[in-house]
C-alpha cells in the first residue's frame, strides 16, 4: 500500500510539473504577464504541491493540496503557508521529552535544533550530565543541538553568536516548554509564524515558576495546559488554545505531569499547525483575572504534624510530592528530618476529618487516612506503624 501510495504521489508530480513549464502563471508561458498576480500564496500552490506528495505520499499529501487550492484567493490572508513548518525546539526538562518526540513523528514538523540547558554536574561524584533532552535529541538523530550558557545577543558574544545562529535556521516556529531561561524578545520576533510556549495551567491563572504546585496549594479542582504566544513579561503572551482536565482526589503534581505528557503532544502538534494556518486567532490575557506563583524552595516543605489541619498538609504532600517532598521533625525524640513518602486518603472521610491534624498528641492517625509512608533521614520508607514501634 505505501509502495503504491508514492507511485500514485510520483504520477501526480509529473503532471504539476508539466502544468509548471506550460499553463502556470509563475513559471509556465503565461508568466511573462501574469508572474506575481495571481497565485497568493508561498509557496506557489504548483510548488506546496510537489512538497506535501513528496513528504507525505499520495494520501494524506493530494488532500493537503486540495485544500491549498481552494484557499488560492485575493481574500486569503495567510500568505505564507509552507508545506512544513521549519521549527526549534527549546526545553530543558523531562517533561519536553514527549513534546521533541511527536515533532519528530509528525511530518508536518522539521526540527531543525534542540537547545537546551548546559551539561551540569550531578550525582554523588558530580560527573558532568547530559541533559536529558540532549540525550533525547542524540537518539532521535538531530544534529544542531545547542547549550548555550547565555542567549542575549545584546549581552553576550556568546548570545550574539547563538543569535546568529538560529537567525541563520529561518525557523518557522520556535516552540518552547520548560526551557529554563528567559527568551530575549530579539529571539522572539525571529520566528515567521511566532515563538510558541506550552504552560503548565490554565492562564491567565498561576503565571510564574509553580504552576503544578499551586494548583494543589490553591485546592483547584481542575487545570490544563496553554498554548501561548511568548512575550517580553514571563507568560502573559497572547493565548492560542486551552485545554482542561479535572484533577484525581489522590493525584499528586507526579500524576498532573504524567497528564501533560500523555495528552499534551498531540494537542501542541494539533494546535501550532491550525495557528500557522491561520485557523486559530490568539487572543490577549484578561489582566484583572492574573494570578502568580512563585519558585519552590526547599523549607516550604516543613510542616507540623501536631497542629497543621490534614487539608492543608494534604495539598502541600501532593504539590511537593516530586520534590522537595513534605517532612517534619519530632526534637524530642528525633533531631533529624522525616519525609512523607505515600499518603493516601478516603475521601468520603475526608470532609469529617479534613481539619483536625495529621498526627494527635498520642501519635494516632487521622481517622482519613488509609496509607502513611514515612522515610527517617538516610532510612528507608517505611508504614507509621513501623515507625511508631521503631522510632517512638
């Protein structure tokens, strides 16, 4: 079947390219007085022709040049309209390793690059890691594979030189999801169809650093991902698509991010390519509705057993269940940290129990709660009981 689909794909791509040298007002014998009047588009529809049965074969390519011929008008605004769209991709997270790899699967995208974050140290011995969307990109067999230190062509060599570099791709699309930096407006406005960012909540709601982390801290009942135009100011671009998803009663920021990946590629191919066509129209972010979040750090994970309500230790174990986690210190038994490692709760009990403290004076459970794993510092988790006997 795909043997014969390029077959049928060659056949009509010799008769484009006698229509070409004959009757085609931009390269055939009426160009001598028509070349540049007619045909709105670039590429020429003869050309965008070629291209898709080219990329991808007879069927889904015959379609997609029926469509660009029926959208060949003085009245069509979308004027540039490639047949693929040329794109970097810029992310430094596991969470963009998904999103690099349905780019590379949808021939309506060519990767051009991968930037992304400089190999760093880690572990114990502080061997120097690739990131793992260099790794990525390594075995998808992408060759430009930038990691610049410094992306400001107006503050650096470095980022004058990076600059260049991507200005040099003519991208089509800059997409980026997690990258870690700020993108200089100068690297912005390269892109023909914009620079494009994936947001981990529905905005203008949790703009900022935490936004996994703040749906659960803020007990929202439902989130999403938004598919943005990047500006200047950290995610206040003009918003392209939105799509929700209700929250799981016992989801952690874990099963959120499990979520985006799992539905989030599809959505960004989806998505980019009807806002390229022209199918999608941004609109701006309703200022007044705004809300921000600020960057996780390691002590906002402390809490009180004793005296905390279950609800508000709940919300923090499922927002900084990847990291930093939740502890807490019992000094006058143990002078070191205890992390929750598992916390699950009933939810029909919830509501009855949700404000009385994690742990009473006499070291009992709440009523709620079905599942408490802790970790000592430098031991391995284990259930409350255990740790009652062994540590109390």
């Amino acid at each position: 079947m795909k043997k014969l689909n390029k077959i049928i794909a060659k056949i009509i791509i010799f008769f484009i390219k006698i229509y070409q040298y004959t009757l085609s007002p931009d390269k055939g014998i009426p160009s001598f007085w028509l070349k540049g009047k007619i045909c709105v588009h670039n590429p020429h529809c003869s050309k965008y022709g070629i291209q898709v049965l080219e990329r991808y074969g007879f069927y889904p390519g015959f379609f997609m040049l029926m469509e660009r011929v029926s959208n060949c008008h003085p009245w069509n605004s979308n004027t540039y309209d490639p047949a693929y769209l040329q794109t970097v991709f810029f992310s430094s997270a596991p969470i963009g390793v998904p999103f690099l790899e349905e780019l590379i699967k949808d021939k309506r995208y060519n990767i051009q690059a991968v930037v992304t974050q400089p190999d760093k140290p880690a572990g114990r011995g502080q061997k120097i890691k690739e990131n793992i969307i260099k790794q990525e990109a390594k075995k998808l067999g992408i060759n430009k594979i930038f990691t610049p230190e410094k992306i400001n062509p107006n503050k650096s060599i470095e980022g004058k030189e990076f600059f260049k570099e991507i200005e040099r791709l003519k991208p089509d699309v800059i997409l980026v999801i997690a990258y870690g930096k700020i993108i200089p407006i100068d690297l912005l406005n390269l892109p023909s169809k914009g620079a494009l960012n994936i947001h981990g909540s529905l905005l203008p709601k949790y703009r900022g650093a935490s936004p996994i982390q703040s749906v659960f801290l803020n007990n929202e009942t439902y989130t999403g991902i938004t598919l943005m135009k990047m500006a200047p100011s950290m995610d206040t671009g003009d918003i392209i698509k939105q799509l929700s998803f209700e929250i799981g009663f016992n989801w952690t920021s874990k099963d959120i991010i499990d979520k985006f990946m799992q539905v989030g590629p599809k959505f960004t191919t989806e998505n980019i390519r009807k806002y390229a066509k022209k199918e999608l129209i941004e609109h701006p972010q309703d200022k007044s509705t705004a809300t921000y979040c600020h960057k996780i750090e390691k002590k906002d994970g402390k809490i009180d057993i004793f005296t905390t309500p279950l609800e508000d230790i709940f919300n923090k174990y499922k927002a900084f269940f990847l990291w930093p986690k939740i502890w807490f210190e019992i000094s006058n038994n143990l002078n070191k940290k205890i992390i929750i490692e598992e916390m699950k709760i009933d939810e029909e009990k919830f509501d009855l129990h949700k404000k009385k403290p994690l742990i009473d004076k006499d070291f009992y459970l709440n009523q709620s709660i079905d599942l408490l794993r802790v970790k000592p510092e430098g031991k391995k988790a284990i259930t409350w009981n255990e740790f009652k006997k062994g540590y109390l």
